[in-house]
C-alpha cells in the first residue's frame, strides 16, 4: 500500500507549478482538467510463445483535492502491425493500470481494464479505435446461496477517488511463427471526469473568499 505522501510526489513533475492553481486564478494558462485525459503511443515487439511487454506509460494524473465518483473512457487503435500472415493469429492484450487515492492512502488496480484481441494482422488492422465506459472487477462473492459460495467479476462504470494515477501497457504474442520479434504499435487513450461536477467555488460564502471550505476542496485540479 503506498502512502498519500508517496502517491503525490509520484507525480510531482508532472504537476510542477499548478496544483494549488484553479481555474479562476489568471496566472493559470490550462484548465485544471487539462490532465485528465491524454492519448500516447505504445511500442512492443511480438513475443513467441509467451508475451512481451513494454514498460508502463502514463496517461492522466488526477489531483482533485476532494473525493468525487469517476467515470472514465479508455481505448486504443494500432498503428503498427507485423505484415499479414492469414495463416496464423496475433494475440494482443491493453491493459489500463490504476493507482487511485483518498486522503492518506492509496490502492494499486492491476489491469483495472483490459482489451483482448487475437486475429490475423489484417482484421486487426481494420479494427479501428476500440474502446469501453466499463470495466470489471476482481472476483467476488456474489452468491451465497449455493453449496458453496460463487465468485465472479462484476460490470463497473464507476469508482471512488481523490488522486488518480492511470498507465498503460501493451502485450503480443504470435506463438511459433514468423510474426515473434516483429513491432507492433498502438495509440492508447485514457479520459476521466467527476460523476457530478460541482465546483465548490461556485458556491462560496459572502466574503467571496471560499473560506468555508476547511478542506481547501476549491483548489484541485
């Protein structure tokens, strides 16, 4: 489990200078949203039998200074494929990674969400952009009425946070074939925004100093 104090420096420089900052400062030149969706490039080679991987990127650092639901949009498309080969398929999984915080705490997500793709390159070509508003969760009980109790995943579109750190990482695999080593490249897209966003400066008391909010809650970005 890592630490608040932890989870924030983690992305220290990428907020350098801007996290007390609001959207009614005038010294602020980007809306405080401005990292809360990103699009990247991806590149891994094509494993054999088993899969190889690129390093983790990161896409969005969220810094909203009061607990809030989320909703979130995630998608990819390739940019670069192995030539085709029709008599074999190419296996590639996505997967979204999420460190989310509230307060003083923060839990890691492992593959939150997960696209998987096998088909030869040329369908996978034509694929176009794919992408979801919903994810799944770790297995849990969810009867208990059975002999014994079942577990499964279930659908979310939704989570809790304060502080949300999302990456990305791309896996192939072509088993024995001629497509093992090849490159393979997608573009991957991670959005997020509040269930309900209610600005609480919008609301602030006579002194139109926000001093009402003890938390500070008007200063996320």
């Amino acid at each position: 489990m890592l630490g608040r104090r932890a989870f924030i420096q983690s992305g220290a420089l990428a907020l350098a200078g801007c996290a007390l900052e609001t959207e009614d400062d005038v010294s602020f030149a980007l809306a405080p949203w401005h990292l809360w969706g990103n699009a990247i490039p991806l590149n891994t080679k094509v494993g054999g039998i088993g899969f190889m991987q690129t390093n983790p990127g990161q896409l969005v650092k969220v810094n909203y200074a009061r607990p809030e639901t989320w909703r979130f949009l995630f998608g990819f498309s390739f940019l670069t494929l192995p030539p085709n080969d029709a008599a074999n398929k190419l296996t590639v999984l996505v997967d979204f990674d999420l460190i989310v915080g509230i307060g003083r705490t923060s839990i890691s997500m492992h593959s939150f969400a997960q696209f998987s793709r096998a088909d030869t390159p040329s369908n996978l070509a034509a694929l176009g952009t794919l992408w979801t508003t919903a994810a799944y969760t770790s297995p849990v009980t969810v009867d208990y009425t059975a002999a014994a109790p079942v577990s499964a995943s279930v659908p979310v579109e939704t989570f809790v946070a304060q502080d949300i750190q999302c990456s990305a990482r791309v896996r192939a695999a072509g088993g024995i074939t001629g497509l093992a080593g090849k490159p393979l490249g997608v573009q991957v897209h991670a959005y997020f925004a509040p269930n309900v966003h209610i600005r609480p400066e919008w609301f602030t008391d006579e002194r139109g100093d926000g001093s009402r909010f003890r938390g500070q809650e008007s200063g996320g970005t």
